[in-house]
C-alpha cells in the first residue's frame, strides 16, 4: 500500500516566522512528494548508549530531511549494560529511508542501526481504546473485542474500555471497527520487533 509522506509539524509551521531547520524539512518533504516516489512504512531498530541527547540527535536525523516518526518506542536493553533499544516507525521512500539509516548507525551513541522491515521477526504493538456506548451496543463491542482476541479492562455505566495487542494492521482494522461507535479516546504504543530464533535483534 502507498501513501503519502505527512508535512513535518514544526514550530515555524504555526506562525509567519520559519527557521533553518523548518525550511530544510519542508524543502525536502516537497521535493521527494514531487518526485512521485513509492512510500513505504519502515521498522528501524537501534541499540544506543543510554547516554542524555539521544534521542534528540536520533529525531533530528529525521527532521532534516522532512519526515515524522509516526511512532517511537525506547526501553533498556538487556543485551549491553548501560544501553537502550528503539524501535522507530516511519514512512518515506525507500531510498531516503536507506540514508536515513546509514546516518543514524554513524551516530557517536549508536551501536547500530537496522532496517526490520523486511525481517522474519515478530512485531506487536499494544492499544486502548474507550468507547461511549449503549447496553444494546456493548454486546456488539464485546464480539467485536472477542474478534480481535482484545479483553475489557474498564467498564461503567457510559463507556468501556478494551486492550489489545497484535500487529498495526491489527490494531488499525480494530480502531477502524470501533470507530463505528462513539471512540472517545485511544491510546497506542507503537510498535516493537524483536527477532525471531537465535537471532539478537
């Protein structure tokens, strides 16, 4: 499936003045959308040092070139003391995506950098989501939930509010049902991979 690149949400986008950096980003979105490139949504993997300023490199490599992280996730890593594992979404061309990862694995605090994509790995991403609904329509809610393989976690005499876990199409085809009804708020992770076997993701 194709899509298109979001424009980067950035300060000098909400007023009249424009920055460096804002200029830089929307100069580049323009010019990959222009270009009729084929997108797609990239996993990127990194170990890092658990060092402060990490993340602000990491999301500035990004930026430069005119794209969001549609999602990030950072947690510690077992593997090396004194390290952290991010797992980042995005969408882009592949090509620029490509050079977006050789620059982060030159990154001082990064140990490496890995394009999951592609990967026999497995990848899940947890969700919340509550929702403002009738008795009537709570038995509808509660197939649906059993569908997905969610659980209710929360009920009250307005609204409940179900958890569940699986993949992003997963979790996109179930916001997509859910949405059906009165969705008051939704809560989402982002993704996470992990390589399957002996493999060190």
């Amino acid at each position: 499936m194709t899509q298109t690149p979001t424009p980067p949400l950035t300060n000098g986008s909400r007023g009249n003045g424009r920055g460096g950096d804002t200029a830089v980003a929307e100069a580049a979105y323009q010019r990959n959308l222009g270009a009729g490139q084929q997108v797609r949504r990239t996993t990127i993997g990194l170990l890092v040092n658990d060092q402060p300023g990490v993340l602000v490199r990491t999301s500035q490599v990004f930026s430069r070139r005119g794209y969001n992280i549609e999602s990030l996730v950072v947690s510690s890593a077992h593997v090396m003391p004194g390290t952290s594992r991010m797992t980042i979404t995005c969408s882009g061309p592949a090509d620029v995506l490509h050079q977006i990862i050789l620059q982060l694995d030159k990154l001082v605090d990064v140990i490496h950098a890995h394009d999951h994509t592609d990967d026999d790995a497995v990848t899940r991403e947890l969700a919340l989501f509550k929702v403002a609904c009738s008795v009537v329509e709570r038995s509808e809610i509660l197939q649906i939930t059993e569908v997905f393989r969610g659980k209710t976690i929360d009920i009250t005499d307005e609204t409940i509010t179900i958890e569940a876990t699986g993949t992003t199409e997963k979790m996109d085809a179930l916001e997509k049902m859910l949405g059906k009804f009165d969705l008051r708020e939704m809560v989402r992770t982002g993704k996470v991979v992990m390589a399957r076997g002996t493999e060190i993701t």
